[in-house]
C-alpha cells in the first residue's frame, strides 16, 4: 500500500471550507441572539433599527466571511 498525502492546495482548500463552517456556526448564534434582541426590544416599544441592520450585516457575512462589529 502506498500512503498518498494531500497536495498544499487540497489542505488550503479543506481548512478554506472548515474556516466558513465555523464562520456560518458562530454566525448563526449571532443571528438567533440578534433575533431574541430585536423580539423584547419590539415587546418594550423600543428602536429596532440599529439591531436589524446588525441583523442584516450578519445575513451578508457570507459573502466575504468578514464578521460584522457585535452589537452586544
């Protein structure tokens, strides 16, 4: 038998994918968090603005796995 290692671009590649499955993990917390902020800030009758634009920069965070500054 022969033992075949993984090219550097195959290991980039699979640290590429394990990097955006933490990313989407940490940022789906963010966003259930966000989602709880935004329901007892509407329950108290107060401002939601600043918390669903956070919501929606967490949304778009995909797109270039930068995490959005955290609101809380």
């Amino acid at each position: 038998k022969h033992i075949i290692f993984p090219t550097q671009e195959e290991i980039e590649l699979e640290e590429q994918k394990q990097f955006q499955i933490q990313f989407r993990y940490d940022r789906d917390i963010l966003l259930a968090e966000t989602d709880i902020a935004i329901n007892k800030a509407e329950d108290l009758g107060q401002d939601t603005k600043d918390l669903r634009v956070y919501r929606q920069a967490l949304r778009d965070s995909t797109k270039d796995y930068i995490m959005p500054k955290e609101l809380f």
